[in-house]
C-alpha cells in the first residue's frame, strides 16, 4: 500500500483521492504514474519530517519521470529537504537545477536568497560563482554579471 493511502492527514487524504482519480482520467504511461505515485508519497513523508523516507521516493520519481516541468518540482522538494537539514549548498544545487528546467519558480530564487543571506552570510554572487566552479549550473543561466 503506498504511504498517501495510510496518512491520517485530511489534506493528504483529499490530495491522494483528487491524483489516483486523474491519473485514471488523464492519459498517461505508466512510468508517468509511477513516478507521480513516488513524488506523492515524497511529498506525505516531508510533510511528516521524514526525509529520508522523502529523498528516497524523489529520488526515484526522478529517475521515471522525463517531463522537465515535473521534475523541477521534485528537485525543488528535494532542495528544501536539504535546507531543512542544513546543507545550504546542496539546497542552492538543487534549486538552481530545478529552475533550470522550470525559470518560472519564485519559491526556488526565494529560498536562494534566504539561504544566502542568513544561512551562511555568504553574498549571493558568490554562492552563484561556486556553484557556477564546481559545473552546478550553466554561465548562460545567470548571465554576464558574474
């Protein structure tokens, strides 16, 4: 039984019934609905604080899921799991790797320049430039300023 169909949350509850009725409607492979299942059961373990419960599932909805929109959410969840732990540079990879696939995620630049700015007092050009070193992200997705 996955893990959305035995939370006690009403939310949760609501949230599982709405997705297995459109992933019966809406036409998808059944890779689009396992990954789907994985990230729904990723999302009710961070809900719960467990997160390496909710790593392991987004991780494996990463691995089946191949719609670059989908996965900038579970790369985003996966970021704020890490700054919940307090890998600030490993949250900052995965938000830039989210916002690589989806440029439309103001939660993700949001969660940049908090982590930036009372995370680690690090200016934020210069967690860009680390990550920009260590080959994180692309020049061209941050411009010429740096």
């Amino acid at each position: 039984m996955s893990r959305s169909r035995i939370n006690g949350n009403f939310i949760d509850k609501t949230f599982s019934i709405v997705a297995n009725i459109l992933l019966q409607i809406v036409p998808t492979t059944s890779g689009e609905k396992e990954a789907f299942t994985y990230y729904r059961d990723g999302m009710s373990a961070q809900s719960e604080g467990n997160y390496a419960e909710a790593l392991q599932n987004y991780y494996e909805a990463m691995r089946l899921e191949i719609d670059p929109y989908d996965r900038s959410y579970i790369l985003y969840n996966i970021g704020l799991i890490h700054t919940s732990n307090g890998e600030h540079t490993k949250a900052l990879e995965y938000y830039f790797r989210a916002l690589e696939r989806n440029p439309f995620l103001p939660q993700a630049f949001n969660n940049m320049a908090v982590i930036c700015h009372y995370g680690e007092n690090r200016p934020f050009a210069e967690e860009i430039l680390k990550l920009r070193r260590l080959g994180l992200i692309k020049p061209q997705s941050i411009g010429n300023g740096l």
